[in-house]
C-alpha cells in the first residue's frame, strides 16, 4: 500500500463512467448539419472512444478474473462478464465470513489471557 493508504498502483485518478441522458434526436441534430465527410469523423470518433471504454472495461473484468479462486488453464473458457461478478461477490461475503470467524476466535483467544 502507498503512503495514501491505497493500493500500489492506484495513485492514478479514477473517473468512473457515468452514462449521460441521451437527449431527444441530439446525435441526429449534430449530424444534420455537417457534411459526409464531417459525419464519417464524428461517427469515427465516437466509435473509437465506445471501443476504447470496452477494452478498458474488459481488461478490468480480466483482472477481477484474476483475483477469483477459479482454474485459469488454457484450455478453460473464460468466464462470462455475469458469472465474474456473480462469483466475485459470493467470494467477498466468503472472505467477509471467514475473516468475521477469525475475529471471534481472536477475541475469544484474547479474553482467555
């Protein structure tokens, strides 16, 4: 952990993405106006930030997969977006349940001395 009590790695600023309210016909409005070769730029560029949001959020699904108690062989398909979050949190509540037994036995260990 960093001095900032975080983890390393994570002194970068995280901005989560926040979906926006899709304003009635507005990409439509924006294209109206332009010509074909405006519209091809601004269609080029949306779909490059889209396909840049979903890499960057697949490689966060691959780096949740790689903290999971689950066989990461070769030859083994690749959990769906679904069941990485489904077994990510049944693998919280477990950690959050073991290290709750834990703390009992501490406290137990603790009030024997």
């Amino acid at each position: 952990m960093s001095s900032t009590g975080s983890p390393p790695g994570a002194e970068e600023e995280f901005e989560p993405y926040v979906r926006r309210k899709r304003a009635e016909g507005g990409s439509r409005k924006k294209m109206q106006g332009l010509n074909e070769q405006e519209q091809n730029m601004l269609r080029n560029s949306i779909n490059s930030r889209e396909r840049r949001r979903m890499h960057e959020l697949n490689d966060e699904f691959e780096s949740l997969r790689e903290c999971l108690p689950y066989p990461n062989e070769a030859n083994s398909r690749r959990m769906s977006k679904a069941n990485t979050l489904l077994l990510a949190s049944n693998w919280i509540k477990h950690l959050s349940n073991a290290n709750h037994k834990l703390q009992m036995e501490l406290n137990a260990a603790n009030a024997k001395v």
